[in-house]
C-alpha cells in the first residue's frame, strides 16, 4: 500500500500522522512497525519520529505471518452488505469486536475470518478489518473494510466526518431539551481507570442529541457522533445527568426491564464507498430487546392517558 502525504503537512511526526490517518490503528502499533522497516518514506527507512515536510511517499508492508490463536469460526454474522471492498454487518450485543488477551473466541473478528477470507491488515491480526468498533454491550451497524485501501479511505471519511453514524438509546429521566451539544472532552476517569470520564485535558469529544420520545421516567434519544472516544455517549449521557439504561459501568440506577447489557444500538451509518464513490445508507433494525422495552413504556403511557 501507498499513498503521498498532504502537501500542508509541515514538521509533523510520521507516527503522529499515521495515526490520525488511520483510525482505529493504535500509536504504538504503527511505531512498532515503522521500527521493523514495515513502513518507509520515499523508499528508506526511517524512525517513528522522522519530521514530515509534505509531499513524502509513504509505504506500507503487509506485515510477517505471526502466530496466532485468533481462528475463524462459525458464529452467527447478520450482514447488511457485502461486496469486494466492504462488509457491512448488525452486531449483536454482547459480542466483542475483536480478540485480546482475555478474549480470543466468539469475538465479531472470528466470525470474518470464517465468512471472508479477505480483510485489511492495517490493524494486525487482532483487528483485520476492523475500521472503527462497537462496545461489547452495544448492537447495531458496522462497516469492515476487507482491504487496505478501502480501510484508509473510510478512515479519513470518519476523521473527516463524511462518513456518519447515529444512536439510539433509552436513558434514565426525561430530557428537558428537545435537543442538544454535550461536548465535554473525555479521558480516563483518574478514580477508577477502567472507565472513561469528562477530565480536564481529555480528548475532545461532541455528541449531539435529540429526543425522540419521552416517557416517565425515560427519553428515547437519538445520538449523533461528532467524534469517536471510548464510551463517547454513555459517558457524555451520563454526565449530563440523564445515563443510559442498563449501563452498570456508568449508572447504579435500577433496570427493571430485561435487557444484558446498555440500551445503546448503533442504527444508521452513511458513507461513501471507498471504490465506486456512491453514498450509502445503512440501517440496522432496532433489537427485539430494546423494542420490547420501548413497547412497555408506550403501553404505560397509554394507561396513563399520556400522549
């Protein structure tokens, strides 16, 4: 794979700007690639650090055949859409996206590797494909790119904004506001490190909201990413006082209803396709769990002879 830097680029780090231009790929993985002379400007090898002046050809290796316990598997896959390019797929909830240390079956990625034999490997063999991700406990669309190309160019389509995606999600209390801008920048919540929160110096972060339905003591709301931090909307939900239902990470309110898991489903992305340049739209029905719900408080309202 190769592709020329931006022109405007002046003095900036080649691991810094690799990893803005490709989301989802983390710092230290493209650092420790370029150390293995995987990835090179204008032909020769150079360190995570090397100062880009703009205009550079950048190369990137596939990367060695590595040991790996991640194996494809059989596992149910509802797909949207596929074809050469990309694969877009309704995620379940409780499924996790990718492998790690303590997870390394039943994940979303062992499923691609059974269904398709093709997938981008920018991200290693942990995460082939995987443009952007979903938490374990949230549902909904995804889009995977089954080549390098088509991997960086939806990348910079989600940097860029171009490409969009919205939420659904049933949260505790009913929200004032037919619709708003939570845009408190997020990082490592310093009391608990396994949880993000709104910190001082954290990374930016904007969702914009708007009701969808009220109930009596929840609010139906649809979320739409600006950005694309960790928990982004479950934590910006939370912090204006209004959590998302079932998230026991981020709320110690009771759910009374039966649901594993946060009430969050990712239901709608468009993106342009990274080859034939056509605007897609993507929907991904909402989950009989959550419909369950959204039926029981609509049934509340009409014995209450609310509107």
């Amino acid at each position: 794979m190769n592709f020329q830097t931006d022109s405007t680029i002046k003095n900036l780090r080649l691991d810094v700007y690799l990893s803005e231009k490709l989301s989802g790929v983390s710092r230290s993985h493209i650092q420790k690639n370029i150390a293995a002379g995987l990835i090179t400007v204008d032909g020769k090898k150079v360190k995570p650090g090397y100062k880009l002046a703009g205009g550079e050809f950048i190369s990137v290796q596939d990367e060695e055949p590595v040991a790996t316990e991640f194996l494809p598997e059989n596992l149910p896959l509802d797909i949207l859409y596929e074809d050469p390019d990309i694969i877009v797929v309704n995620k379940a909830r409780g499924m996790t996206v990718h492998p790690a240390d303590t997870v390394k079956s039943g994940t979303l990625v062992n499923a691609l590797l059974f269904h398709c034999k093709d997938l981008s490997g920018i991200n290693g063999v942990k995460r082939p494909g995987i443009v952007h991700r979903l938490d374990k406990d949230t549902s909904g669309v995804m889009v995977v790119a089954k080549n390098d190309s088509a991997h960086i160019n939806l990348a910079e389509q989600i940097k860029n904004k171009t490409a969009t995606r919205n939420y659904l999600a049933i949260v505790h209390g009913v929200l004032p506001d037919d619709a708003g801008i939570i845009t408190g920048a997020i990082g490592r919540d310093k009391r608990d490190r396994k949880k993000m929160a709104v910190v001082p110096g954290g990374k930016p972060a904007v969702t914009e909201f708007f009701v969808e339905e009220r109930f009596k003591n929840f609010t139906l709301v649809r979320c739409k990413l600006q950005t694309g931090r960790t928990h982004q909307i479950r934590v910006h939900m939370t912090e204006i006082g209004f959590p998302v239902l079932g998230d026991e990470k981020y709320t110690s309110r009771k759910n009374i209803f039966e649901i594993r898991g946060q009430a969050l489903h990712s239901h709608t992305l468009s993106l342009t396709h990274p080859t034939t340049g056509e605007r897609m739209n993507f929907t991904a029905p909402i989950p009989e769990d959550m419909e369950k719900i959204l039926q029981a408080l609509r049934q509340e309202k009409i014995l209450n002879g609310e509107k």
